[in-house]
C-alpha cells in the first residue's frame, strides 16, 4: 500500500478520510495556499498571517487612492521585498516607508512620476534608488 501511507491507514477511519478528502480536495482546486506568520512592529511584536497582511496592504493602498492627500503610509510593517502591487503607484503623491526592513533596493518606475514625496528612513537600504536626484 503506498497511496494512502500506510500509518494512516492503521490510524483508523477518520484519518483515513480526511487524507482522501485532501487529495480529492487537491486534485480539484489545486494546492492550498502558502501560510505563514508576518512579523511587524516594535521587535517583531505583532504577528498575523500573511494573506491578511497582504489583503490589509491592498486596502491601504486603495484607500490612499482614494483620499485628497494621496498618502501611503506603510510605516513600521516589515516589509522585506517591495511589494508587487506597488509596480503602479501612479496617483500616489506621498509614500511613507519608515522602519521597514527592506533588503532589495527599490526600483522606481515610469508610474511613480506624481510621486512628490518617498520617506525610507531606517529602512537599512544600501542605496537610494537611482531616478532619484538629491
């Protein structure tokens, strides 16, 4: 016997169908998503899971969109890789970084011309990004 593992089979009925139910499961709608724990905050304090991590950030992202400031404030979140939903930035006019551990230097582009303001500080970046004039 090799699918199910035999160990479940021994383990008794209700291992034996929840095993079947994953691979049916599986088998229809594909594999389950990648879970894991987001860290933020002060010392990594605050934890969530990252699929609600990353539907918190879209939400600020559209409501940034859609206020008269045009500010996005993603300080202190833990961010390590810029995000890709931020490829379009265009309407953004202020974007607040700080506290972040990115690890990737950012790439700018085209979109992000209405930007008139890009806070990173603390954010332990080796360079600034290059369309940037100082």
């Amino acid at each position: 016997l090799v699918d199910p593992p035999y160990e479940y089979v021994l383990d008794g009925k209700c291992k034996l169908l929840w095993i079947c139910r994953e691979k049916y499961m599986t088998s229809i709608k594909g594999k389950p998503p990648e879970v894991y724990q987001h860290r933020s905050g002060v010392l990594n304090e605050f934890g969530q899971l990252n699929i609600e991590f990353n539907l918190q950030v879209n939400q600020t992202f559209k409501s940034a969109l859609e206020s008269p400031e045009k500010r996005l404030i993603l300080i202190n979140k833990g961010i390590k890789i810029f995000p890709q939903t931020f490829n379009n930035l265009e309407g953004i006019h202020h974007l607040e970084m700080d506290r972040n551990e990115l690890e990737q230097p950012i790439r700018l582009n085209p979109s992000y011309s209405g930007l008139y303001s890009l806070s990173l500080s603390f954010c332990r970046l080796k360079a600034i990004p290059e369309p940037i004039d100082l």
